[in-house]
C-alpha cells in the first residue's frame, strides 16, 4: 500500500488527506521509507530532516483534528534544489565551497511553499552552481537516472527529477536557465515547466531585473504542477519583474477543447542536430496532437542570433553571480564554472548591449510567430540520456559540440525567447530510456502551456509508466 501512496499524484493526495482517508503522517512515514529503501542508490535527496518532517507531519494531524482551514499542499511533503536557501537546513549549491553552509532564511519560493502546508524534508541534489546539464558534484557525488542506473538524469534539476520519478516525493521545486526544469524533467519521465520571467519571483536575488533563469515547479502530472503554481506563483514587490497575476489563476480546471489550435511542429528547431532515437520517439507522438483537434503545421520561428544571445548574457551573469569565488576558491571550482566566468570577464559594454538588442529583435520574430501559431511543439533534448560518467555530450549524430552546453540548444534558443515552456513525457526509446516533448506557448501565457501538456497527458497515460527499480523489492 505504501507503494501505491508513493506514486498517486500530489492532487489525489491531497484530497485523501482532507477525506481523512490518509494522514500527512502516513504520507510522510511512506516517503521516507522509500527513501530509505532507493536514495542510496540514486542519490536524489542529499540532505533529510526526516526527524523534522515526521514532526511537521503530526502537528499537520493536529491542525486538521482542530478543524483549522487547511492551506492547499497541507501535509504534502516537498524537496527543495540545493540551490535554494532553506533556513536551518544545509545549503551546499554544489559547491565545496559552501559544503557546511546552514542559511538563516528561505529562498521566496521555499517560504510559499511552506505557507501553502508543504513539508520540506531536505534538498535535492545539483550540478555545482546548477551549470550544467549532467547532476554531479564535488560534495556529493553524481545523481542516477531511475530508469537506467548507467544514464545520468540530466540537471540541473536533476535529484529533484530522480526523487520524483523514484516516489520519494509528490512535489519538488527546481529552476531553469538553459534547460534545468525540462532536461530531467526529459530524462526522468516527469514535468517541469519553465516559467515565464517573474511568474514566480525570485528573492533574495543578486540580479532581480534578469529574466535568464527562472523558478518553477516539477511533479509527476500537468495537474500537479499547476497545483504546484497556484501557491508559488503571484506578485511580489520585492521582485521588480513580479507579474501581477495572482497565483490562484492556476487552480482552475485545465480541461479545454483543442478543435482547431494551430501549433508549429518543429522536429528540430530549424536544424539542430537530433539524435535518431529521440526524432522517433517524437514523430511517433505527432498524430496525438491531431486527434486532440489540433491542426498541426511544420513550422520554425526564425531565432537566429539566439546562439549568441544566450551564451553571451549567461557568461555575463555567470560572471556577476560568481565572479568572486573564482578569484578566492579557483581550487574549488569546476572547469566549466571557471570557464564560464572567464568568457564573461571578456565582455565588453558594446557585446552585452550588441546582444540586448539582438534579443530584442529574436522576440519581436518570435511574437509575430506565435500569433500565427498558439503553441511550437519540438524536442526537449536533442538526445537521449546518456553514460553517467560522461559530463557532458561532445557531439550529436556526427557533429562536434563547441561548448558544454552546445548539447542544450534545443532548450536554451527557447529560454532567450522569454516563453514558457513545458516538457512532458512523449515515450521511450526501444531500451526503455525517457523522451519528453516540449510545448512552447505565446508570451506569459503559462496556463494556456499547462493546458496543452493536460490534454495531451491525458491522452496518453505515459505518466504511469514507473521506473523498473521502483516496483522491484
């Protein structure tokens, strides 16, 4: 039975909960145990505060024999990325650098969540700094893909991805500047959606105006991360590019009727390299959006110049945030950090305002794009889950990759864009391994994207389909 609990979706939880049918003590005794039984394998969660959650849980209980009003993730328990300040509890960012870090305050997103009635059990693992897509680290080692122990779950989200995949929780936090909530996401057979800039403002934030890396919520189902949403997301005026909406306006019913929506298929973006297993996977699926009613056209936006936007203002900011470690812990940081920081000490005035403008003009194409079409359906990632040990892809279907995030075109073009956008799973490989799809929708309209994601979830169950660890005792 408790098997069973760790894998019905966060909304049917949280309805038992309320019928009294389940207590958050039962959850919580149930995702520990799974933990327990699959973490030293996975190494998903890096920090538990399993005494505290226990007692967080009881005194849910309590609350609720009281007949106090329950707020809407009451009792639900929930990981928070090692990127996220969490008071009391250790917050390592990947980093050597801060291996003993406890915060004395919450990141804005952790403090909705526990408003909401989550029950924060511990931190979930992430590439140092979240740069990267491959979840691996000085401190504590590399995360492994449930579905294939030899694959990496992709990242930066990554132990957040796995916990969710494996059971171990109903909701998870992460974020996503060139792809970190849609790779693992991808490669673990779950959902995240990355956000519009400021639909969950980000505080405290040393670059409160960017609209590069956003928070968002991950989960097993569309419907669960629209819960998700309702309580993260919502105006904020310590945020200056807060959006006003309030939260609430994702607790509606994502039910809708696609006769006639239009929607761009891009099988590769415009010729991305795309490794033939992932093209099939997504080909497959295609004649599902049609018999949704969608009337499904081959299309591309023209996002030339994104290659360079992006890389531009990540170094940049790579070079902001953490500029100073590398001038006082060189020795503690990875090649590809040091790397990133170095191309953004070469920058100059006229070469981040060059790319400003260009990115200016790639959204003004992107707008006049998508008011032809509502949505632009393309891959995720442009492979599949690849060896654990490999840090990052070097080349696809034959062509060499510059960078180490070259691999992560396909995500991050759509990230300099300014869209949501969302990745659900679409299939698998003929060896079991994870495809997701990826839905863009127009300019902030995340709810329109969850919409979409819904009916085609729906339509195809793939959610369902659990890790082979998971079900084996």
């Amino acid at each position: 039975m408790k098997e069973d609990i760790c894998f019905l979706p966060a909304t049917e939880l949280s309805r038992r909960i309320r019928r009294k049918d389940l207590s958050a003590r039962e959850l919580m005794q149930a995702s520990l145990a799974q933990i327990e039984r699959l973490n030293p394998k996975l190494n998903a969660i890096v920090t538990l505060h399993a005494e505290q959650a226990m007692a967080q849980a009881l005194a849910a209980d309590e609350k609720q024999a009281r007949g106090e009003t329950l707020a809407a993730l009451h009792g639900l328990p929930v990981a928070h990325k090692d990127l996220f300040l969490t008071r009391g509890m250790r917050t390592t960012f990947g980093s050597s650098i801060f291996k003993d870090f406890v915060p004395d305050r919450n990141l804005l997103i952790v403090d909705r969540l526990q408003a909401a009635g989550a029950i924060s059990i511990g931190k979930t693992n992430t590439p140092e700094f979240g740069a990267g897509s491959q979840t691996f680290n000085a401190v504590f080692g590399k995360t492994l893909n449930p579905y294939d122990s030899s694959k990496t779950c992709g990242g930066s989200s990554g132990g957040a991805a796995v916990a969710l995949a494996a059971g171990m929780v109903p909701l998870a936090d992460g974020s996503d500047m060139g792809g970190s909530l849609r790779c693992p996401a991808n490669f673990c057979n779950i959902v995240g959606l990355r956000t519009s800039p400021g639909r969950v403002p980000v505080w405290p934030a040393k670059t409160g105006w960017s609209t590069l890396g956003v928070e968002g919520p991950m989960a097993r189902t569309v419907e669960d991360c629209a819960l998700m949403l309702s309580v993260i997301a919502g105006w904020d005026a310590r945020s200056p590019i807060a959006i006003a909406e309030p939260g609430s306006a994702f607790a509606r019913p994502l039910v809708r009727d696609f006769k006639g929506v239009r929607i761009a298929w891009s099988a590769d973006l415009g010729g991305l390299p795309l490794d033939a297993r992932v093209a099939a996977v997504l080909a497959s699926q295609r004649p599902s959006f049609a018999a949704l009613g969608c009337s499904v056209e081959d299309a591309t936006p023209d996002l030339s110049d994104a290659d360079g936007i992006f890389k531009t203002l990540r170094a940049w900011q790579f070079e902001l945030s953490y500029g100073e470690h590398l001038d006082r812990h060189r020795d503690l940081l990875k090649d590809t950090v040091i790397w990133n920081i170095e191309v953004g000490r070469k920058l100059t005035g006229p070469s981040v305002g060059a790319a400003e403008a260009k990115r200016t003009a790639l959204f003004e194409r992107m707008r006049n794009f998508m008011q032809r079409y509502e949505f632009l359906i393309l891959p995720v990632n442009q492979v599949p889950p690849f060896d654990v040990d490999v840090p990052y892809v070097n080349e696809i279907e034959g062509v060499a990759m510059e960078t180490y995030i070259d691999w992560m075109k396909s995500c991050y073009y759509i990230t300099i864009t300014g869209h949501p956008a969302i990745s659900v799973p679409c299939g698998f490989t003929a060896d079991g391994l994870p495809v997701g799809v990826q839905i863009v929708g127009r300019h902030q309209d995340d709810f329109g994207v969850l919409q979409l994601a819904y009916a085609f979830e729906q339509s195809t169950q793939l959610w369902k389909r659990r890790p082979p660890m998971a079900d084996a005792l």
